[in-house]
C-alpha cells in the first residue's frame, strides 16, 4: 500500500471497526479521510481527535487517487461505490482489507458470541505494554504504530466476515446462538467458527467449558483451552472475587505462570483475562510485566462504563443477548453486593428478540427490577409485527415496566442503588435523559 500516493476513502466511517480501522491507517501515515451520516455515533470522537476528515455522504467525495474501503452496512449500489466504479478505482470490503493488512504483523484474533471487544481490549493493553503492537478494536479504537511486530483485531462472526482473516493466533471466547437474521441455528455459528480456526497458522486458544469449542479438540490442529476445570491448558486457581476487582493465579499447563489482579469484576472478565495471559506465555512474555499490564486495564467504551450522578450508580453496557446481560448483571452484583440492581434494556432488531426471548427474560431476572425500552430497529430489517416490547415485559418475573424515551422520571424513584442500562441500540439516549433528570432533582443550596 502506497502511503504517498493513494488517499483511503471510508464510506460509512462511523462504523466502529470502519472508525478503529481508519485510526490504525491514519496513526499508520497513510493518508485517510471518510464519510457518513450526520447523526453522532460515539464512534467519530476518535477520528475528530485524530483529525481524520468525515464528510457527507456524496459521489463528489470520490476521486482517482483514491482506494474505496466501504463499511458493511452499505451495499454495492450506494453513490459513492457507483462512482468509483465509474472511474475505474479499487473498492474493497472492510474485512477484506484488514485480512489483507495483518499479513505483515504477527496477529492475534478474538471472535465470540460474546466479550470478544473486551478481550481485544484487554489484549491490546497488554500487549501494547510488552512490545509494539497495533490494534482494532470493536468500540471504534483504532491505533496503528509505525514498525509494530504485533497485531490484535477483533473478528466478527456476523455473515462470516471473519473467514477474510488467517491470523497466526486466534482466541475463541464461545459459540452461541446469535444474528439469527444470518445464521437459522447454532449449528450453522458452529461450522463457520470451525472454519475460521482451520485458517489459523498457529494456535487456537478456546474456552474451555463450552460445549461446541470443546469439538475443536478433533477437528483443529493445535488448541489451548482455558478455564478453571482441572483439565484446562490454561487455569486460573485460588480465584478470589471482591469489591476491589478479581484475582487468582495463573498456570498454564501445568506450571505456575504467575499471579494476576485485575480492576474489573465478574467471571467472565477472569476468563478473557486467562485468553489473554495464555498468548503472553505461549508467545514467551515475562509474566510479572503481563501482570502489571493488567492491573492497569480502565477497560473498553460501553462496556461496564460507570459514572456517579449524586447517590446513584449509573452503568452503560453494550449487552444485547442473554449472555452478556447475565455477565452485566454478575459483574455489578460483584462490585456492589449491598445495592438493589435496576436493569434498564433495550432489545436489539426483531430477530433476536423474537429468537432469544425466553432467555432475555431469565437474564433479566437477575436483577431486582426492570425497565423496557422500545426494541430497537436496526437497518438491516424490517418491523413485521412479530413481536413488541410488552411481549418480552410479559415474560419477566421480576418488577417490570415499559420506559419511554421522554418519560424516564420513574427511575428517579431508586437511591443509592445500580441504574444499569443496556443495549446495543441507542439506550444512551434513555441513560442521557436520566442523568438529566438526575442534575435537575438536586436541590439549590443558596
């Protein structure tokens, strides 16, 4: 790739691997710029601190001295592909130019249903501490080092965009049933997960007590499992979990590797943490820097955010399958045993709720109380009426009511408690609103 030469033109730049991407190229010397819609995403903060110019979308944005990488979302008939096919200039898929650009690092891919960007995340900390490694994460985090010999990308399971990539390590965090508008049943996940590691150079490091990535014992070359079972490669022992964060030691077949504290809470994060911990020593990093590594992880965008509004807690997570609501929900019981955990979730597409509804409803439940928003509508798909939010309502145990976007004063109701609003659709909106009722309810003191 010329990085003289050739401007690269992002058309839907906001995307967050479009964004993350665009930030490696850019901090990479390339020459970049992109375009999009006009509503904010927060996705574009880092491409405005980077400078990268974002326009409108236009079939004027595109020239000759360009190379077109068109976000997913966009189909082949959008203005800005048309006109650089008129003018005779390279397009390609996002995947397919990320599979084409990690040739040169030594990489490292985290794929899973779930906690694939909070692993990347992690990795990439880590990893950024030890030596120099560029990395893409799926909140939109891009960073690109000039000489690096690493790579860590997150790789995404949605219409098998991963088979673009054959890295030299891949991290499998769990195979579960999700984009049931691509996928019809967890079989189909399966075998295309199960392509994606024979395309694997070197190893694979699995999660050890799933069921489907146990299969890849017989089918893949070379597999590393980890967990906390006896019979993991990778193990995390004398685990202790408290208000401060988790920790536990570390073996890794077999032998002490080293000790681990880490300033996030819930199981799941101790089992991205040994994924992790499992590449620094299969990759022969010294175990004592991998640690201090960890400790200082803040962790990645809407994932467990926090912020204190007066006497309430109030979490942002990008949960939208059951899985990782239950994971959310285990994480603040963690670090606030002593506090009522209200749950406030939008559903994401209708396709999922209408796949996952009853396991939506035994996630919800782990909290003490629920708030509904409106499921939201992704562009992908089309309302059929199929299904609705008081569908989902009906089916959880707990307290439940259905939140509307220009009412949200019924959580005004709760102090010193959790707010934990989840979503991958717009449920900032609705945490926005709140906190915005919350600075309007203090008293004046004069």
């Amino acid at each position: 790739m010329d990085k003289t030469q050739t401007i690269y033109h992002f058309t839907g730049i906001k995307g967050s691997g479009m964004s993350a991407l665009a930030q490696v190229l850019n901090d990479s010397g390339y020459q970049v710029q992109g375009s999009d819609v006009d509503t904010y995403f927060f996705t574009q903060r880092g491409l405005e601190e980077a400078g990268i110019p974002i326009l409108p979308f236009s079939a004027d944005n595109i020239s000759e001295d360009m190379t077109v990488i068109c976000g997913n979302a966009y189909g082949d008939d959008h203005e800005e592909v048309v006109r650089a096919k008129e003018l005779g200039i390279p397009v390609t898929r996002y995947h397919t130019f990320l599979g084409e650009f990690i040739k040169q690092f030594t990489s490292v891919a985290i794929t899973g249903s779930h906690g694939k960007t909070s692993t990347t995340g992690l990795m990439a900390h880590v990893l950024s501490g030890l030596v120099k490694t560029s990395y893409l994460i799926g909140d939109g985090t891009g960073k690109g080092i000039e000489n690096a010999n690493y790579f860590a990308l997150e790789a995404d399971e949605y219409r098998k965009h991963f088979l673009a990539y054959a890295p030299e390590y891949a991290i499998f965090t769990n195979i579960d049933f999700d984009h049931p508008d691509f996928y019809e049943n967890i079989d189909q996940v399966y075998e295309a997960n199960l392509a994606f590691a024979k395309q694997v150079k070197n190893k694979v490091i699995a999660f050890g007590e799933d069921p489907y990535l146990q299969r890849f014992k017989d089918e893949v070359k070379d597999v590393s499992y980890y967990g906390i079972r006896d019979e993991d490669d990778i193990q995390a022992r004398n685990i202790v979990r408290d208000t401060s964060g988790s920790h536990f030691d570390a073996y890794v077949e077999g032998h002490f590797y080293g000790h681990f504290d880490l300033p996030t809470y819930g199981k799941h994060n101790i089992m991205n943490a040994l994924a992790v911990i499992g590449f620094c020593y299969f990759e022969g990093f010294d175990a004592e820097r991998a640690a201090n590594e960890c400790l200082s992880f803040a962790g990645v965008k809407r994932r467990f955010t926090e912020k204190k509004i007066d006497d309430m807690t109030i979490i942002d997570d990008y949960a939208h399958h059951p899985s990782e609501i239950r994971a959310t929900i285990d994480a603040a019981r963690q670090k606030y045993p002593d506090k009522e955990i209200i749950a406030i979730f939008q559903p994401h597409t209708f396709s999922r709720t209408i796949a996952l509804m009853d396991d939506f409803a035994k996630a919800l439940d782990l909290a003490d109380k629920v708030y509904l928003c409106e499921i939201f509508a992704s562009a992908r798909e089309v309302d059929t009426h199929q299904v609705s939010i008081e569908d989902l309502a009906a089916k959880v145990t707990k307290p439940v009511e259905v939140l509307a976007l220009d009412n949200v004063s019924p959580l005004l109701d709760y102090h010193d408690d959790v707010a934990v609003f989840m979503g991958a659709g717009d449920i900032s909106k609705f945490a926005y609103a709140y906190e915005q009722l919350l600075g309007q309810s203090q008293p004046t003191n004069h």
